[in-house]
C-alpha cells in the first residue's frame, strides 16, 4: 500500500518539477469539467472537442464524470417532471416502462 503511495507521490513531483522549470502556466481541468466537456461534444458530434476533454484526465476519471454528470441529469430531470429517475433513465434510453 505504502509503495503505491510512494510512486503516486513521486510521480507527482516529478510532474511539478517539470511544469515548474517551463516557465509557463499550464491550466489543469478537474475530472468534472472535462466530464462536461466531453458530453456536451458528444452531444453536439464535435470530435475536437471529445479529444481534447479526453486529454485532460485519466479514462477512469473520465468515465467517473460522465456516470456523475449523468446521474445528476436524471435526478434533476426527474425531479423537474415529479417521476422517478428509474423512469427518467429509461425514457431516455428508449426502453420500455418497468
């Protein structure tokens, strides 16, 4: 367990040392706003814009964005329409009432 921590924390100096000696301001993008990005491009069939949201995180935080991003759009359609997200979620999927 310690080495997994020692190697995430070495990476991460490793990472701000680099970004440090460029002398440059790079912005980071958190996993919800790439999560954001990344849906609103597939959305609207942009694939610069999917690609560039893909680079901004891992894939597993990533897809941790889009299944947060997707949950919070059904509870709050839900909640806007007085249904359940149970029904919401298969409206939108086209599958039949349970």
């Amino acid at each position: 367990m310690f080495g997994g921590i020692h190697k995430s924390f070495t990476r991460f100096l490793h990472f701000w040392r680099s970004e440090e000696g460029t002398g440059r301001e790079k912005r980071h993008h958190n996993l919800f706003e790439a999560a954001a990005v990344y849906v609103s491009a597939c959305a609207e069939d942009d694939q610069d814009r999917m690609d560039e949201a893909v680079a901004w995180v891992s894939p597993e935080a990533l897809s941790f964005g889009v299944n947060e991003l997707a949950c919070r759009a059904v509870i709050a359609w839900a909640r806007e329409r007085d249904e359940s997200p149970r029904t919401v979620a298969r409206e939108l999927l086209g599958l039949p009432a349970a």
